[in-house]
C-alpha cells in the first residue's frame, strides 16, 4: 500500500458518552467516547472538527452510533457516523450510509 493512501476504514458501534480525559494534565477534558460492547472506550474525534470541543458529537450524548474510520494513536479518527435506527447519515465527511 502506498504511504499516502488512506487506511482501511474500520466500523464500530456503540453507545456515546462524555468523560473525562487527562485530568491533571494541561489536556484535561470532558471528550467523546464510543463505549463498546465489549467494555472498551474509544476516544472519537472527527475528521475536520476541533480535537477538544466537538459540539455535534456532544450532542449526540447516549446514543448508539455507528462509526466508520480508522485508529490514529490514542483516539478513533472518525469519517463518518449515523446514529442507530437514523437513515441519515452524519459528520462533516459523510456521504453513503455507514
């Protein structure tokens, strides 16, 4: 694979919550997390949107998504979501149904 080309998206689906991150450091935050099925948090940021305020993924608080994107470092690059049971897709890079 070519280094400029883009990974292989990855889907997960999961419930949306907000917590804490960092605390006691210069980045403590509330952020984005897509809680798993099985117990694992991903910290979400999307594509295109400030990495410490994302005022439309917070809204979205305990919803069920579906994400699609890749794992960059310590969060899950998101490209696109809809929320469970919504025929909208949403984000600021979607296009087709995840």
């Amino acid at each position: 694979m070519p280094a400029d080309a883009d990974p292989k998206p990855e889907r997960l689906v999961g419930r949306l919550v907000l917590a804490e991150r960092s605390p006691g450091s210069k980045s403590e935050r509330v952020a984005p997390l897509l809680e798993l099925d099985d117990g694992r948090r991903e910290v979400l940021r999307r594509l295109g949107a400030n990495p410490f305020h994302d005022p439309e993924l917070e809204a979205l608080e305990g919803q069920v998504l579906i994400v699609e994107g890749e794992h960059r470092g310590s969060h899950f690059l998101v490209r696109r979501y809809r929320v469970r049971g919504d025929d909208s897709p949403g984000g600021e890079s979607s296009g087709d149904p995840v």
